[in-house]
C-alpha cells in the first residue's frame, strides 16, 4: 500500500526506513531520497514509527 502518493512510498520503504533508524517523517523523506509535497502522509508515518517504537519497547520486556 502506498503511504506518500506524491513521491510512491510504500508501506514497505517506511519499514526499511524505520529499520535504518528513522525516527522522524523527514528521516523517511531523507531515505527514500523524497522531499514532502503535499503532506497528506506525514500523519500516516508518524502512526507507523509510533507504532514501532511501541513493538520495541514490547520487545524489550
């Protein structure tokens, strides 16, 4: 599913991302090598690194 319309981000390119230690929208944008257009997506990233912020502080207990 695409995440960023504007520049063709995928689900999967903001987990690479996260995994490469992104913890920002603008660290996605910076791995994927994309600047924000209209911005829609930047809600939608935020929920995916909170959420996988939250599956690492799960993991570590």
């Amino acid at each position: 599913m695409y995440v960023c319309n504007c520049n063709g981000i995928r689900e999967r390119d903001v987990q690479s991302a996260l995994e490469a230690g992104a913890e920002r929208p603008a660290d996605v944008f910076r791995h994927c090598q994309a600047a924000p257009q209209c911005a829609k997506c930047v809600c939608d990233m935020r929920r995916m690194i909170q959420a996988s912020d939250e599956a690492l502080r799960y993991a570590a207990q």
